[in-house]
C-alpha cells in the first residue's frame, strides 16, 4: 500500500490557491484513474482509496497537517517511505517539480508539520513550484492568491507531470521517480 498526501487548506476560500496545489494534483489523479469519485473522512483527512494506493486531503488546514499525515499512516499501516507528500514550493519556479526521497521543510510549514508529527525526515515528496518573478507579496500573502491565467498555462503541464510521477512512485519507487522528472525541461 502507497499512500499520496496533497496539501492544502479547506474550504472555498482557499480553493484554486497556490498553496493548495497538492489538492489539485490529487484531484486531477482521481480524474485521470477514474478513481471512486466519492472519498470518505477518515479522522481529518479525505481519503480516496484504490486497492493499492490512498489519495489523501488533509482537512486539518496547511500547518497542522502532519496530524492528518500521521493518522493515516498508523492506521492504515503505511511507512513514511511509502508515503509521498505533495505540495507547492516557493523555493521552485513557477511550473517546475522537483522530488526528493527525503529531507528538510524549508519554509514550508505543512511540510514542518508532516516532519514533526512523523519524527523523520524521510518522507517522499512532490514540489511543485509556484515562484514568479513578478511576486511583490510576502509569502503568506503569496501563496494564499489564486493563480492567474497566464500561470496555469505553466501550472497545468506541472500538474500532469505530478500525476505521472505518482504513477512512477507508487510502481517502480522514489528512485525512478526522481531520475525521470528532476531533469529541467
């Protein structure tokens, strides 16, 4: 059993943000695989299951969600190595991905939180970039907007890339994974 965790906020008001990318890879995963289009509450999660593999929407807001990430994987048994998390990365150019095997947050504080609640930092994880050199927010301000239409047209390719890197994960590991999409475009 693999277990893939989007982050994000609920609720309308986050939705479509670039904090909430990890969201969106999952639905467009769900999309893409047909995979049941109902998901059910598992504690404060979201949780889309297929026999090998759970789809997870954290509902605990972005920095709590290493309490969602830890429920899950103790009860379904999961070790964080079969986990990837999945979420936007200020530190990336907007429409790049970049997967590590493990590591530190950054400034991340959802993946803080993953690392604290799980006591390890090696966990799998999924960046997608969300930088742009027109940002003249702060970071909160930054990743809590809406992308506009110009940048989907990079988000959207990223977020394709991101599902298929999920399928390279979740079959052939972390390993493959990252040879095949850490390469610039």
């Amino acid at each position: 059993m693999k277990a893939v965790f989007g982050l994000g906020n609920p609720g309308l008001p986050y939705s479509l943000t670039r904090h909430n990318i990890g969201f969106e890879v999952v639905d467009l995963y769900r999309k893409v695989h047909g995979t049941r289009k109902k998901g059910r509450i598992e504690g404060s999660a979201l949780v889309y299951s297929t026999d090998t593999l759970l789809l997870v929407k954290p509902m605990t807001y972005m920095n709590e969600s290493g309490l969602a990430v830890r429920a899950i994987l103790d009860k379904h048994g999961v070790e964080p190595q079969d986990a990837m998390i999945v979420y936007d990365d200020l530190d990336l150019v907007l429409g790049r991905i970049r997967i590590l095997a493990a590591g530190g947050a950054g400034s991340h504080k959802g993946m803080k939180s993953v690392i604290r609640a799980l006591g390890t930092e090696e966990i799998p994880r999924l960046r997608l970039g969300i930088e742009t050199e027109s940002r003249d927010q702060s970071g909160r301000d930054f990743v809590l907007d809406r992308f506009s239409k110009h940048e989907w047209n990079q988000v959207l390719p990223a977020v394709r890339s991101a599902v298929e890197a999920i399928d390279v994960f979740c079959s052939r590991g972390i390993e493959e994974a990252m040879t095949r999409f850490n390469r610039w475009e």
